[in-house]
C-alpha cells in the first residue's frame, strides 16, 4: 500500500515510474433520501491489473460504493460529493447516455444472486448474444460464433446445449458461469465481483474463483471482490480494504491486514471469522435420548422417474442439531421436502415422534401439518417473506392458519417468537425490506418458532449473512437447541458453520450419504474421499506468506 495525499494506492508500483491508476476514488459521499450520510470520504486508487478485495459487514457500505462506480445507485441514494476517475473519466458526473460506450466494454459485474440477473424466459445463449451486440458492431451469427465460445471457456463442456437451456435448467454454479461470460463478453478492463461466490458450495466456489482468476489474467482484468468471506478475498486479493459504516477504517496489503491488523473492527471479523471456521470444530457431544425423534429408514425419492435419493438412512435425537452437506445436486433439499412430503418417497420409511409420515395424505397430511410439529426455514428471507406483509404478520400466518386463538392471544405469542429469534417486539410493524439481512433471517426463525415445532428443518439460512450476523444466528440456533429441545437439520455450504454448531454431521454424494459421524471427527479426520475433496475445496485465510493469490487444486475437486 502507497499512501499519497491521503490517497489509498493499491498495487504494484515501481519505485521510479508509479503506474497511472485505472480508477481512482477521492472523498466519495453518497446519502441516502433521508439525507444520511450512507458513505463517508472514501479514497482508494486501483492501477490496471490489481487486484482489490473490499469486507466488511452488511450495511458497510460495500455494494454502494461499487454501485457508484458503477452508476446503479438504488432510487434515492445519490453521490453527493467526491470524484469516481475511471481513466480520464468523472463517472461520478455522467448522465444516463453517456454511460452506454462504458459498461460492458469498460466497466462490468457480477453480483450475488446471478439467477435475477438473467430472464427466465430467454435461453441464456440468446441473452449473451444480446448483451454482446448491445454493445459490439456484431452480426447474429458472429455473436453466436462468441457466445458458444465464451460458454466453452467458462467451463461448460456442451456449450450447444447450454446455449439453447433456460436458466431454471442450469444449476446455481452453472448460472453464475453464465453471468460470467455475459460480464466479460465485450472485454471489459474492470470487473466488480459483488458477493458472486456467496451462495454457492464449496466446489463450485472454488470452480468460480479459479474461472475468475484465470481470466484476469487472461484479459488483463482490474478486479474488485466484494466479499464478507475473509478466506474468498485472502485467496483472490493482494490487497484490501476494511469498511465499517461507510467509512474505511483499515487498508492495505491481504496478507499484512490478516496477519497484523491495526484497527479493532479488523480484528474483529477476524476473530469472528476463526470462531466459525474449520479450525473452530464441535466437540459438544450428541444429545442423549431414549429413542430417536426422527428416523428415516431406507429412503427412496426423486422427481418424475428420476431418483435424486437412495438409500438413506438416518436419526435425528430431541435437541440435537445434524449438520448435512454436499454440493449442489446431491439430494440435500429434496431430503428436507422428503421428510416435510412436498416429495412423496418411493421407497423407505420416515417416522417422527413414532408417527409414520411417508404415507400421509388427505386429511391425515393437513392435520399433520396443521400440528406443526415441523417447520422449515428457507434461505431467501427476503423472498420467503411477503414483501407487503408487515414481520408480524409473517410471523403469525402460522396461527391464523392454525385457529383458535384471540388476537391478543395471537400477538402475545408473536413477539414471544421474535424476542426468541433476538429481535426487539417493535420491529414486527416493519416491512422485511426495512430490517437488515440478519433480521429477516431472525424473522424467518421467528415463524418458525411461534408455532413451537419438534424440529426445523434450515435450508441454508446463514449462506447470504456477513461473518457477524452469521455468528448470531448460529448462536440462537444453538440455544433453541440446548434450551428449548428443537432437534434440527441444518444443511450449508459452509463447512465453518456446521463445523460450530452441528453435533453430528452427514455428508451426501449423489443421493447416497457416504459419510456420518461426530463432526468433529468427519470434518478433521474424513474417511471418504468425497468429503475429503469438500473440506480441501473450502476456502481458508492463507498462512503467512503465501501471498493472496488462489491456491486451489484442480485434484481437490
């Protein structure tokens, strides 16, 4: 790190000739509609080539700092003072046109939910070719010629058949490859990676990563990683900045903030990062019970005449918490639909409570389900709350469903929810859109546990959440275990997570589990080869002196 004329300098520089900056941002200030000030005196230089990594918790500022460079702030938020230079460029003065000979070919990006960011009733082959000839003088057939080209350079071994494949076709790490190529599809210099890893396991992480690198230094690519994954931007970046309320509280060299931060917040994520970390393991041991709560036997299950599960087999004890993990497409989210018979099995048994579940229907599967001895939490917050709804009335739908109750009665037993899931009562008058991304995940717990269930079944409910929210959901999960007795099963990609809150932990592989035991025993000592490739692929702060650069076996995967 060079710092010139309170100017933060990142990159190689030569001690005679400093290379020019390819974008330099001095004292940006961005408000918000009310006038908050959202982002406070920014100031950092990137030259062409380097590589900058940007943390911090939710609501730091991250995204809007890279949506001004990029000119996509949300409605009501603005630039209010400071320069964003791109080359010879103020974009911080630009108009709606005179972005157009910019994106794309200059400036482009990646965000986190990649499926969004494509029509679902477009091939992706075609949407490429239209992102290409927005902005490039080519024919139809010459874009085509480079659209297959790039899926082919993306990783996509059949790029004919993905070029003809809707989105709802292709895989999460499929989608994401797609966006990929359609952000560097015209060639640009900069490329802002904005959480573009953040939902995706462990495997497919590091593809993208790999497939990101690769192709700066390809195309000679400027990169910005947005990340609240430390361990992602320590493996991509060389240098970094620390950002906490808008502000830029520490900045330097990846390795020398990691290894010897200065600033207390710094530490302070990294210290939360090691406490949900591999490292960390789960030595508490299961719960002992009498018998099983739930037991699954012989399972069977699929879709049409496609089985996606084979042969599981498994127990859950009161209060106990099983942590399930596999890559995408292994079976982990048609277990949990299994078991709450959105998917009927075609062979196998699952009994809860000693009640056989796999054959409900009519009648019998409503008052099952009006018991509401299972629940599940989704991993979308944001989409699994209705958006017009206030957090109460999210939360009570279960009642309402249920009957029964007065509405004083009803509201009692709302905020008894929320205060469970840690949230202040007075929230529930708020749309999920005013809470934080924490909040809605708490929110989502809350529903859950208003109707006081036997077990929650959690479908990647900290995968979206910064190291500091992620810490405190897991530690209300753990507490309505160890507390309250709800069992749960808890599927993630993030190895960290489950290594800190999962007694015992299952690994499935194509439908089948092929491993389980005590987590800390699967996650430090692993007998299959799978889990082995899982727990390599997962990314870690770098030991000193390795330096940022991806490390990342092709044989891991």
């Amino acid at each position: 790190m060079i710092q010139q004329n309170n100017v933060v300098t990142f990159g190689p520089r030569s001690p005679i000739a400093p290379a020019a900056p390819l974008l330099s941002v001095r004292g940006l200030t961005i408000a918000g509609a009310d006038g908050r000030m959202l982002v406070r005196g920014v100031d950092f230089e990137i030259p062409r080539g380097g590589t900058l990594g940007i943390v911090g918790e939710s609501g730091s500022g991250k995204s809007l700092t890279c949506r001004a460079v990029l000119g996509v702030l949300p409605a009501g938020t603005a630039v209010t003072s400071g320069t964003i230079r791109y080359r010879d460029t103020d974009l911080s003065r630009l108009s709606g046109r005179d972005w157009k000979p910019l994106r794309g070919t200059e400036l482009s990006a990646v965000f986190q939910d990649a499926g969004s960011y494509l029509n679902p009733s477009i091939p992706v082959g075609r949407q490429i070719v239209e992102a290409m000839r927005a902005v490039l003088p080519l024919s139809r057939r010459e874009a085509k010629e480079r659209a297959l080209a790039l899926l082919a350079r993306v990783g996509f071994a059949e790029p004919e058949t993905v070029f003809r494949q809707y989105p709802f076709e292709l895989s999460g790490g499929m989608v994401q490859r797609v966006l990929i190529a359609i952000a560097v599809c015209a060639g640009p210099r900069l490329l802002i990676a904005d959480e573009a890893t953040t939902a995706l396991d462990v495997t497919v992480q590091a593809e993208v990563l790999r497939l990101i690198e690769d192709l700066r230094r390809e195309q000679d690519l400027t990169l910005v990683m947005v990340s609240h994954d430390l361990a992602v931007v320590a493996q991509t970046c060389d240098q970094v900045i620390v950002m906490r309320e808008g502000e830029i509280v520490e900045a330097g060299a990846t390795r020398e903030v990691l290894d010897r931060p200065r600033h207390a917040y710094t530490r302070s994520l990294i210290e939360t990062h090691h406490a949900t970390s591999l490292e960390a393991g789960q030595n508490a041991p299961r719960p002992q019970a009498a018998a099983p709560l739930l037991r699954i036997s012989g399972l069977r299950a699929g879709y049409g005449q496609g089985t996606v599960l084979d042969g599981i087999d498994l127990e859950l004890a009161r209060g106990e918490i099983l942590g399930l993990i596999g890559e995408t497409g292994s079976g982990k989210t048609t277990l949990l639909r299994s078991i709450l018979g959105l998917v009927r099995p075609a062979e196998g048994s699952i009994v809860l409570g000693g009640e056989p579940l796999e054959r409900l229907a009519g009648r019998e599967l409503m008052a099952f389900r009006r018991s509401s001895r299972l629940q599940y939490a989704f991993q979308d917050p944001l989409r699994s709350l209705d958006p017009d709804i206030t957090i109460a009335g999210s939360v009570g739908e279960g009642l309402d469903i249920r009957g029964g109750i007065d509405r004083i009665e009803r509201a009692r037993l709302v905020n008894a929810a929320l205060e469970a899931a840690g949230l202040d009562p007075a929230l529930g008058c708020r749309l999920p859109r005013h809470l934080s991304g924490g909040q809605r995940q708490r929110a989502v717990i809350a529903r859950a546990l208003v109707l006081d269930p036997q077990v929650i079944l959690l479908d990647e409910p900290v995968s979206a959440l910064d190291a500091v929210n992620r810490v405190h959901v897991l530690q209300l999960l753990e507490r309505l275990a160890r507390e309250r007795g709800i069992a749960q099963i808890f599927i993630s990609h993030d190895l960290g997570s489950v290594a800190g809150i999962a007694h015992r932990v299952a690994v499935l592989h194509r439908g089948r589990i092929v491993e389980t035991g005590p987590t800390g025993q699967v996650l430090s000592h692993p007998s299959h080869p799978y889990t082995r490739a899982l727990i390599a692929a997962a990314p870690k702060l770098a030991e000193p002196g390795t330096g940022g650069a991806l490390r990342l076996s092709p044989n891991s995967l």
